[in-house]
C-alpha cells in the first residue's frame, strides 16, 4: 500500500541550535529540510522545492526579509507559504515581514504546540488554493477547447454559408444570364427578319423575272442598317464576355449606360407590351463607375419592374426613366419608375436585404437588388426606394457627379 509522501518544511536559520529544536519538534509529520544560508537558498530550493519556509530575519550575508522578496518575485516559488521564525519582537520587524510577502510571523522562544498548528493551518490553506487553481486551470483549459470547437464550427459554419452564398450568385448569374440571353435573341430577331423579309422579296423579284434595280437600292440601305444594328448588339455582347471584375473605373455618361441596357432588352421589353419612357437630361456631368456592373444593376431594376407588373396583370404597363442633376448639382439623379403592383410599406426596408425576396420558391434569389445596393455603394451612390402600394413604384439611384471647371 503507497503511503502519501510527507510535506515538505523547509527551515532557514543560521542558528545551528534553533534548526536541530525545530526538526525534533517537526520530523514525525514532516520531511524537514534545513540550511543556514539564506544566499543559496533558491539555488537549494530548485532542486527540491518544499510546501513552506519557516525563516529567521537575522542571518549574514543576505537577511530574510530580501530572502522571502526575492523568493516571491519568482513565480515558481511565490506561492510557497513562509512565515518568519525570529527572536525580534519589534513591531516594525513584523510589518516589514509582512510587506515582504511572508504569511505568519513566529517570535522565539515558541511553543510547539502553536507551532505545529500553524504549520498544519497555512499548509491546508495552501492545498485549497492550489486546489481552486487547479480548477481555474481546467476551466480555462476547457474554455479554450470549447473556443476552439466553437472556432472550428463557425469556420465550418463560414464556409457552409461560402459556399451557399455561390450557389445563390451563381444562380442569381444564371438568371441574369436567361434575361439576357432572352433580349439577345429578341433584339437579333428584329433586324434578322427585317433583313430576311427584304431578301425574301428580292429572291421573288428575280425569280419572276421581275427584279427592279432601282428599288433594291432603296432596300439596301435599310439591309445595312439592320446589320449594324446586329453589330452594335454582338460588340456589346462581346464587351460583357470580355469584362474582368475589379477593372478601373472610367469616366462615364449615365444616359450612355441606361440606353446601353436596351440594346439587349429593349425589344423584350416591346413584345410584352411593355411601354419605356426615356426623360434623360443632356449634357449631365460625367461620374465615375464600371459600365457593366452598372448595366447589370439598371437590368436587374428593369427586370423587377417587368415581372412585377405581368404579375399585376395591368392592362396598361410603363417604365419612365429620368436623369437629372440635383439641386445641390453635386449628384447625378436616376429614377425607374414603373405602374406595377407597388412595394408594401412593411416590407420597403426589407428589399435591399440579402436573399429577402417576394416571389415564389424557385424563383429568384433575393440577390438582386442587395447586389444592386452594394454596387451603387461601391460607387459612392445610394439607392433608395419609393412606392404607393397597387400604384407604382420608383427607384432612385444617386451618383457623385464629377465637378466640371
């Protein structure tokens, strides 16, 4: 059976009497250690440290008062009880003991009992410490643990979102892609057929002998502008294939940019009988932005406008789109405006909001329009929106002007 190892004392005093009285007195419950040397003592004491000191002030070379600061100014040993052993009785003696960082302060001559009891009472009081600090120290280690689990699950957490925040933009993409791609094959259609119809005639002229030379050159004309029309559209497409995100900002004419957006979706927008408005104002100042993002931002308001008002089932449907310059003639001013079904006032602070969205599952992200917002941000704009529920609504976007001299 393992018997529990005895605490160690450790006993300081150059009085060769006062050390054999004291180990007499303590060795049946404790291991006593002893030395007269109060300068070696940390040197003696790194290689088996005690549980408490019992120390005398007056020794040569180094008293105990620097023997106990200097045992407490390291931390391997300042949690070590000591309490000072001594023959002076002086008040000022026992106040710079206790300054110094001792616990307890014993005069000669002692008595053994009191002693013993001491001994027994600091050394319970140094085990409950140690004890909370164990406990300390294993909250603490299991704070850390729970921090780092909690650490690891909110990276896992991140990279869930990550992840379902590209699934969203890529499908938010796609969408866009499909309006596009729509408009595109609306815009081309038009001048194809008008070319095809002209071309048509021709091949008929000719083939009934019929061919008049005079009037193919009336029709020629209007065959080149057609193709034209179906160049300016290709070069655009070309523009976005083209387009690497994070390219410089450039000066740019808004009245450009909207009328940009029509190249793909103009004639879309005709075939669902979908009336445009166009009040810009001439002249504007320039701002500073990316023209594709901005196209994208205009296309995704238009969308909105277009779906939102089919839904409505209007008989009668409009998109106004003004340019100004403020009042202040600091900011360029533009406003979508459209007499679909209106936003709901509880909800008109919602819309800019990451995946909030008013459509049906399955359709649309709830990316567009808080896309929208960051990228007018981005440009040192704002969007803001305006609506009178079941009449209209408008968007309004403002971007720094570029001062003119």
């Amino acid at each position: 059976m393992n018997s529990v190892p005895l605490k160690k004392v450790l006993i300081i005093d150059d009085s060769l009497l006062d050390r054999t009285i004291l180990k007499e007195v303590l060795k049946d419950d404790y291991q006593v250690l002893e030395t007269g040397d109060g300068q070696g003592v940390l040197d003696m004491i790194a290689q088996n440290i005690p549980d408490i000191i019992l120390l005398d002030i007056q020794m040569p070379g180094m008293d105990g008062f620097e023997v106990c600061r200097r045992l407490k100014s390291d931390d391997k040993y300042r949690f070590i009880p000591v309490f000072f052993f001594t023959a002076s009785t002086d008040l000022e003696s026992k106040v710079k003991g206790f300054q110094s960082g001792a616990v307890d302060y014993i005069t000669k001559p002692f008595i053994n009992e009191e002693i013993r009891a001491r001994i027994k009472v600091h050394l319970r009081i140094k085990e409950l410490e140690e004890q909370r600090l164990k406990r300390l120290e294993e909250e603490r280690r299991k704070v850390e643990e729970d921090n780092r689990q909690m650490t690891q699950q909110l990276k896992s957490a991140d990279q869930q979102l990550k992840d379902f925040t590209i699934q969203m933009i890529q499908s938010e993409k796609m969408a866009a892609i499909g309006e596009i791609t729509a408009g595109i094959a609306h815009e081309l259609n038009q001048p194809l057929n008008v070319t095809k119809i002209i071309c048509q005639s021709i091949a008929k002229d000719i083939e009934k002998n019929r061919f008049d030379l005079e009037g193919a050159k009336e029709d020629l004309p209007e065959i080149i502008s057609q193709m034209n029309r179906m160049a300016k559209i290709i070069d655009h497409i070309r523009g976005f294939a083209k387009y690497t995100p994070g390219k410089a900002m450039e000066e740019l004419n808004i009245n450009t940019v909207i009328d940009n957006v029509f190249i793909f979706f103009g004639q879309q927008l005709s075939n669902h009988n979908i009336g445009v408005e166009k009040n810009f104002t001439d002249n504007l100042p320039m701002i500073t932005g990316d023209s594709v993002r901005l196209e994208q931002v205009f296309l995704n308001i238009i969308t909105n406008a277009r779906q939102a008002m089919e839904a409505a089932n209007k008989p009668s449907k409009t998109i106004e789109i003004k340019s100004y310059l403020d009042p202040d003639r600091k900011n360029i001013v533009v406003e979508f405006k459209d007499n679909g079904p209106g936003v709901p006032c509880e909800i008109q602070d919602k819309i800019f909001e990451a995946f909030f969205t008013t459509k049906e599952p399955g359709i649309g992200t709830g990316l567009g329009l808080s896309f929208a917002k960051k990228i007018i941000e981005e440009h040192g704009g704002q969007i803001e929106v305006e609506s009178q529920p079941g009449e209209w609504t408008t968007f309004r976007l403002t971007f720094p002007a570029i001062v003119q001299i």
